[in-house]
C-alpha cells in the first residue's frame, strides 16, 4: 500500500492577538480565508458563523441530546464543516494561534455533549459532509468516513452483499467517528467482538496539522489509542478502514415478555448463566422496564428479552431449548430475516420497514437524555434481584438494559485494544433515563432518579474500580478539563483500566501541549 505523508507546514507569523477579538468568528474566518489552501476561500465557503442564517440549523442537525440545546448551552464561535481533507489542517493552524479550542462532531450522540460544547471558547468541525463508504468486496472490507452513520455503513454493506455485515451499535444514526473510537459494541459481539475489534486501518489528523493516510504512517502507537481510547485525545479520525464479517443469509429475531408475575425473577437468574456461555450466535438482551399492575397505581417490572441467532428458526429453537428451556421459545416467537432488517428491528422499526430509512441520518425525536453504565462479574442472587425490582419501581422513571458478554468478547486480551472490559464480565448494565419536559428542576429530579439506582447497584457490579463503557458517556465518574495524571486516573482507571497508563504515555508522546482536550481526556504525564 502506498504510503503517504503530507506535512502542512505552519506559515503563521502574524498572530491575532487583543483578548477580545479571541472569540471574535471574524477574527476566525479571516484567519481561515488566510490559512487555506487554494482557492482562498474555500475553508470560508463551509464555515458558518453565527451571523450566516443556517447556523443554528447546522449547529442543531447533530444535536440528538435536548439538555446540550439550550440557549445557555455554550455555542462554538463557527462550525467548520470539511469536504476535503485539506481543510483541516489550516483550521487546526487557527486554533492553536488564536488559541481557541476545537471540537469534533461526527454522529454527535455524545451522551453529554461534548463534541459540541465545551466550557472553553471553541469552534466546531463538524464532519457530516465526511460520509462516503467504500465496500471492497474482494478484500472484504470498507473504508468508512467517520462522519457515516452506522445506518449508512450497514446499507453501503447490504446494497453489495447479503451475507456480510460489520459488528457495531444499534442505533443507525450513531457517527462512525465518535462509536468506533470509542469501542462500539453490538449484537454481533459475542461472535465477532466489538467494532475497533475489527478495524484494521485509519486516516488520522494529529494536533499538528499532519495528515496519515494509513495506519502504517500513523504509526502503531496512535493506530492502538484510536480504537476505544475516545480518538478526541488524539487527534481527528477521517475515517477507519473495517473488517467486515460473514453473516448467514438469514437470521432469527425474537422477543419475549414476562412480569415478575409471570415468573421473570426465575427467568433472570438463569439468563444470568445463559447468556454469556450459550453459542456465540446468540445474543440475548435483556430490559428492565416498568408497566402497571394488576391493582390501580401499581406499577411492577417486565423483563424483555430480545434475541437474534446467525442462523435460521429450528436451530435458534434448538439452541434456547438446550440452554435456555425455562423460557420456552416457540417457532411462533421466531421471525427470520436478513441481516439487515435485523439492524432495523434493533433500531426500534416496525418489521417490514424499508431498509433506505437507514439514510436518515438524524434525530428526528430528540429527548434530554442521560446514561450511566456498569459491569457485573458475579451472578446477582434472587434476593438482591428482588430488592433492585423493588428499587427499580420506587425511581420509576429508570430502565435498565443488559447486554452479555463471553464467547468473542472472553477471548480477547484487555490489552490488545483500549477498552479493557474483556473476560471475567457476564454483562454490562446501561442506565436509562429520557424526558420531554423542559425545565431545570424537572431535570434535576429524572438525574437524581437515575443517580439513586446507580448508587442503589453498588453492591452487585464492578469495584476498585467501578468499571464504566467510555461510549456512555458520563461526567458524574470524574472530569477535568486540564485534568493532571492522577485526575484523569479517577475516570481514565473506570474507562480503561490498566490501559490508561498506556493511554497517557501516547498522549505525552503525540500531543504534549494537551491541544485535544476535554471534560475526560487523556491528560499528558507531567
Ligand atoms: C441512542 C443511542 C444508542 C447507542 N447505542 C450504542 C450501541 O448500541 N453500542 C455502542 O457501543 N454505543 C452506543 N451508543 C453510544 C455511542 O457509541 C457513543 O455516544 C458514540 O460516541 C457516538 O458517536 P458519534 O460520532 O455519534 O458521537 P459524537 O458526539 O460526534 O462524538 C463522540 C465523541 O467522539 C469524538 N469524536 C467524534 N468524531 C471524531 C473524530 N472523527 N475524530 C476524533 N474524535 C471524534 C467527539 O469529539 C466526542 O468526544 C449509543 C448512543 C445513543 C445516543
Ligand atoms: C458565512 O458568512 C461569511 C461571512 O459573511 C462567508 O464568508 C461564508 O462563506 C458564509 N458561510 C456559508 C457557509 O455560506
Ligand atoms: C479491492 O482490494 C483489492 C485487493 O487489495 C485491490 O486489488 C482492488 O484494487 C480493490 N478494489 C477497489 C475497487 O478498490
Ligand atoms: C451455569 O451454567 C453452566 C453451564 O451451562 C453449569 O455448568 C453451571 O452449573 C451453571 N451454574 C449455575 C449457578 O446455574
Ligand atoms: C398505566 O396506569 C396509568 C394510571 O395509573 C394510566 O394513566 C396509563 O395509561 C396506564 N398505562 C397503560 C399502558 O395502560
Ligand atoms: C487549560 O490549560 C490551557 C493551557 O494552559 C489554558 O489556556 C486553559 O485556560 C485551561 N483551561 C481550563 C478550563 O482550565
């Protein structure tokens, strides 16, 4: 493969100086129009400033999160938003001359915002012109820009083969750019491991202007921390070359629901034996979530479990009737279809639904939102699942969802990528919690519910430390914009284990200034 290495050199000598004129977007644009390459202004053409009439437009398009909408939220000075991969680097002169900071949105599904806020003055580049998908299928691969969404990356497979797919999220309009940074799990994991299990090269900008084409120009090190490390440490992503992985011609979906009343309680405690040792072609979900009782006001708990099998109907029965008898699967409960209609039926869509929604490539219903995330390494007793019903039903407003882990997953060392949560994990937790209604104290009590419950699981997840999915983003575990080694330990340590250390040697070797920074980066070794 042909390597390629270009440098663009800094040809700042004049510096824009005068604090005020620092968040100043003219100051910005004129810098821009003068950082450019040829013609003059083409960075100009596709940057908005808040005075060009679609900003807000293009500002809000990625915003999926309500509680980063607001009119306190901390806007950019100017969204930058690339067609070339030229552009970028004139814009990273500006940043580090005026200074002001930068952020990288792809899918913008950042559960606190962070590649579009930030409490420093910044602009935004925005990646969303950055979304074409190239399948080989010779090589079996693709390369992906990382302003894709999931949803166009699974059709651009599809549209060419109907038995390949790729191993990544659920919801089709997450950006490549910030999932697969960031590790990126879905229902193909026990089999095939996570999205970054699966990447095999990258195009990456670091924090001096230097564009890699491959991973072999970018060197191992930066190649290793940009697959689950959050690549915002790092530099920008332009895109990830991918594995992509053989799926049957047809898979089986199916989801069951039983009340406590019903007997979940008994369900659980075998799914917590079951789900992780099965067959790796199975993957079975589980949700907690409330619906009302039998008496007026009652509210109890339904488990939902959600399963697919890479393969067709009598041997998804055969499967589950080995190992997983109590829950007494029938043929009915079973629906057969292509791997890419599993990806809608995951998405939420209704069966039968148009594979070209997948297109879509934003949030048309957007919520406040907050997640939080564990991971549990011992069965749960029946006592304690019963308590955590109890409390499940007193916050009300929480859902839980638990995906297994073993099989692919169990095999992989922690080391080999930045995100550690490898074997001893039956399955991780994700904590939900949505809203419409506006208002501060509204807020303030869905966070508090959702605060209780995590606090509530203590004793059955994860400690010293508390491990955390670095995709589920939250800033109640530790953060710190210029955080110090041992900051950054406090939620790097619950992200990534004993990778951190790993993860901050990069960062002190690639970006010693600390120009990529954030609420919970990686913070260079002092
Ligand atoms: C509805 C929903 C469902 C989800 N389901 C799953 C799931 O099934 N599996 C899973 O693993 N995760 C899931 N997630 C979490 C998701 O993977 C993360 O939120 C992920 O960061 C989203 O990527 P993005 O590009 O959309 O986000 P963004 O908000 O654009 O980016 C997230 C972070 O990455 C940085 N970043 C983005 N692009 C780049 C780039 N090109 N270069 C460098 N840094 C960049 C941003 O600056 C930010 O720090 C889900 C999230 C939501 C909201
Ligand atoms: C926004 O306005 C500036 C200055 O008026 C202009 O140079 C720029 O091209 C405009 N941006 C877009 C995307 O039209
Ligand atoms: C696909 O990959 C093969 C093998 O590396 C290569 O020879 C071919 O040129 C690629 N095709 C396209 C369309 O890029
Ligand atoms: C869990 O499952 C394994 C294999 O199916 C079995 O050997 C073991 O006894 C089970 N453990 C419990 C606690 O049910
Ligand atoms: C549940 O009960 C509440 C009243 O307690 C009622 O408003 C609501 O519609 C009920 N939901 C369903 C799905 O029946
Ligand atoms: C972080 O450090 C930089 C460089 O020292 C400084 O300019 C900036 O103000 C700091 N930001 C915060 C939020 O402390």
């Amino acid at each position: 493969m042909e390597i390629l290495l270009i440098f663009y050199l800094l040809l700042i000598s004049v510096s824009f100086t005068t604090s005020q004129s620092q968040t100043d977007p003219e100051t910005l644009l004129r810098c821009l129009i003068k950082e450019g390459s040829n013609p003059q202004n083409f960075l100009a053409e596709v940057t908005y400033i808040p005075s060009n009439s679609s900003f807000t437009t293009v500002l809000r398009r990625r915003i999926p999160n309500l509680r980063f909408d607001k009119p306190t939220t901390r806007k950019p000075i100017a969204i930058i938003t690339p067609t070339s991969p030229s552009q970028i680097s004139p814009a990273l002169s500006c940043a580090r001359s005026l200074p002001l900071q930068v952020r990288i949105r792809s899918g913008g599904h950042d559960f606190e915002g962070l590649s579009y806020t930030s409490t420093e003055p910044f602009f935004l580049i925005d990646l969303f012109n950055f979304n074409s998908v190239d399948v080989n299928l010779t090589e079996g691969t693709a390369w992906v820009d990382a302003g894709a969404t999931l949803g166009e990356l699974y059709y651009k497979i599809a549209e060419k083969s109907n038995v390949l797919g790729f191993p990544a999220g659920l919801c089709t309009t997450l950006g490549v750019g910030g999932h697969v940074s960031g590790g990126g799990y879905g229902t193909m994991m026990r089999k095939y491991g996570l999205s970054v299990d699966n990447v095999v090269g990258s195009r990456f900008v670091d924090s001096n202007g230097n564009t890699y084409f491959d991973r072999m120009s970018m060197g191992e090190e930066l190649f290793w921390a940009v697959r689950g490390g959050g690549a915002a440490s790092f530099g920008l992503v332009l895109g990830y070359k991918v594995r992509l992985v053989p799926v049957p011609e047809k898979v089986t979906v199916f989801s069951v629901k039983r009340t406590v009343g019903e007997g979940a309680v008994d369900l659980i405690m075998k799914w917590q034996n079951f789900s992780h040792t099965t067959d790796r072609n199975m993957f079975v979900r589980l949700t907690l979530t409330l619906v009302n009782g039998t008496k007026p006001g009652e509210k109890m708990v339904l488990a939902t479990f959600i399963g697919m099998y890479l393969g067709r109907s009598d041997k998804t029965l055969n499967v589950m009737n080995r190992d997983f008898p109590e829950l007494k699967l029938k043929k009915t409960d079973c629906t057969e279809m292509r791997w890419i209609d599993s990806v809608l039926f995951w998405a939420g869509y209704p069966i039968g639904t148009p594979t070209s929604v997948l297109l879509q490539t934003t949030v048309t219903n957007k919520m406040f939102h907050k997640r939080k995330s564990d991971y549990v390494k011992r069965p749960i007793s029946r006592t304690d699942l019963g308590l955590i019903f109890k409390k499940l039903v007193e916050v009300e407003k929480v859902r839980m969802v638990l995906n297994p882990y073993g099989g692919r997953m169990g095999e992989i060392p922690s080391s080999r990528t930045p995100f550690p949560h490898r074997g001893g994990n039956l399955f991780n937790i994700e904590y939900l919690i949505s809203w419409s209604e506006a208002g501060d104290n509204v807020e303030k009590a869905y966070l508090a519910s959702v605060n209780e419950m995590y606090k509530f699981m203590t004793p059955y997840v994860s400690s010293n430390p508390r491990e955390a999915f670095f995709n589920y983003r939250d800033l109640d575990i530790g953060s710190g914009v210029n955080s110090t080694y041992e900051q950054g330990k406090i939620y790097g340590a619950k992200y990534f284990k004993d990778n951190y250390e790993r993860l901050v040697d990069i960062k002190t070797k690639f970006d010693e200034i600390n120009f990529w920074r954030n609420e919970q980066s990686i913070p260079v070794r002092k």
